[in-house]
C-alpha cells in the first residue's frame, strides 16, 4: 500500500512540474507585434478590450486586399464604431462586417470559417491580444483552413497576473487536446 501511494506522489508530482514548465513555455511563446504584415483578403477581429483590438483592426484594413474587416463576438452595432469609437461612415458601411453568434474563441473561428467561405477569404490577419493569440490562433489554425498572420495586441497590463496566464494557458492546453484532428472541408 506505501509503494501504491509513492507511486500515486510521484505522478502527481510530474504532472505539477508538467504544468510548471508548459506555463513557463507559454508565458516566454507570448507573441510580439509584428513589424511587418503581407497583404491579406481580410483582417479578423475578436472582440475584448474595450474597441483596443476594433480599433487596431480598423486601421489594418488599409492592409487588406479587399479592404475587409469581420468583427467576430459583437454585442454592439455599427453605430458603436461610429459614435464611440470615432470610425468613418463610409468605411465601416462599405469594409466592416460583423458577426453576432459567437461567445467563445472556438465559436469565433467556425463563425470566421462560414463568413470567410460565403466571402472567398483564403488569408486573414488576425487581431487579439497576445496573451489569447497561442490560443486563438491553434483554433483558428485547425478550424477555418485559412492562410493566418497573427497580429497581437498588447495585454492591458505590463504585469500579466499568474492567475489570468495560467487560465488562458489551461485553456490552450485543453483546446490541442480536444482538437487532436484538423477540420477538413
């Protein structure tokens, strides 16, 4: 029965240094801003941040090929763009669509993989903060078949709090888990 339970410690104890280090990965694979983008069909927004990620996507859409924008999560309208965050009428009437379905990161990329087939979007930048990116873009990598630039938004604080990164690294964790197998079309 000793032997039983030393056995039971010693697993529990590499499944805690396990965690450890992945968190340790994770926290240094936290992707900077790119300096340099190649011109995609679209820029992909996921929503957060009070309009930092909307508003770092609106000005993106320049880099587009198509001058295409998709908000994916929204709970607002484009009246919100408009009036609080000071966009043009005409751009967001001609260039910004938006997604309303979507509550969760994995529900952003199948709602991105249906609106990048009815819109014939083969590559897309795509905008969230740095610490959701690892996640974001392993989904989206695995759902929507589409050619991906990252484009990372700063976390709003310079400290990441232990328990915000160790919550979006289990979340990670659990989605290359789960999605073991790509989607194929």
């Amino acid at each position: 029965m000793v032997i039983f339970f030393k056995r039971i410690n010693f697993f529990i104890l590499i499944i805690i240094v396990s965690l450890i280090l992945g968190l340790i990965k994770f926290k240094n694979s936290i992707p900077e801003t790119p300096l340099n983008l190649v011109s995609s069909d679209a820029v992909i927004v996921l929503t957060g941040d009070r309009g930092k990620r909307i508003e770092k996507g609106y000005h993106l859409i320049g880099d587009t090929n198509y001058e295409k924008m998709f908000i994916t999560g929204v709970g607002g309208s484009k009246e919100v763009l408009q009036k609080i965050l000071g966009f043009e009428e005409s751009i967001v009437e001609c260039c910004v669509e938006f997604g309303y379905k979507a509550e969760n990161t994995y529900q952003n990329a199948v709602e991105t993989r249906y609106w990048a087939k009815n819109n014939n979007i083969k590559s897309i930048i795509l905008v969230t903060t740095d610490l959701h990116m690892q996640r974001s873009l392993f989904l989206f990598q695995q759902i929507t078949n589409l050619n991906i630039q990252a484009y990372p938004i700063d976390y709003k604080q310079d400290i990441i709090p232990l328990e915000k990164l160790f919550s979006e690294y289990i979340k990670y964790v659990i989605s290359r888990i789960v999605f073991i197998k790509k989607y194929e079309d």
